[in-house]
C-alpha cells in the first residue's frame, strides 16, 4: 500500500451504482467495491456528489486506520452509458414514472 494515498484512490474508476427507492424518495448510490460505501440523494443531480464524498470519507478511514483498501474489480461502466442513463433517468422522473 506504499505510495498509494488518497489522490491515488480517489483516481481509480470505482464502479457506482444507483438505485431508485421503490417509494420514490430518492435513490441509494452505492461504491460495490468499498464495502459498506453508501449514500443517499433525492435527486440524480446529486448522486454523483454524494458518492463521491462518501467515498473520500471510506477511503480516508481506511487509511487513518490501516485497513487495506480494495482496488476496483467491479467493471466500470463508461462516461457515455452513465450519461445516457441519467439522462434516461431524468425523463423518466419528469414523466412522473419514478
């Protein structure tokens, strides 16, 4: 783990998965790969942010504490599919079907 600090972590393409909350209050946005690496928004506009601190956080305790901290191994999915998705996502939530 020498050499390896928080920019270095911060770096790596994690995958992120978001979940819309079956009722309709927001959505789960999770890091598969950093156990236990969660958060919640109540709009897609916010996800990106949310994680992404939620995962600055995870990161910095595990390496305050000495914890290992995994690579990603989940694949990451592409700018160009997560822009499509929430995109998608969006003119669902407009269209009132989330």
């Amino acid at each position: 783990m020498a050499g390896k600090d928080l920019d270095y972590y911060m770096g790596l393409p994690y995958r992120m998965d978001l979940i819309p909350e079956e009722d309709g209050t927001g959505y789960t946005v999770l890091v598969p790969d950093l156990r236990g690496c969660i958060s919640f928004c109540e709009t897609i506009d916010e996800a990106d942010q949310m994680i992404t601190e939620a995962k600055k956080l995870w990161i910095e305790t595990a390496l305050d504490k000495g914890w290992e901290v995994p690579e990603p191994q989940s694949s990451p999915v592409s700018a160009e599919a997560i822009s499509w998705s929430i995109k998608k996502l969006t003119e669902l939530q407009a269209a009132g079907v989330l």
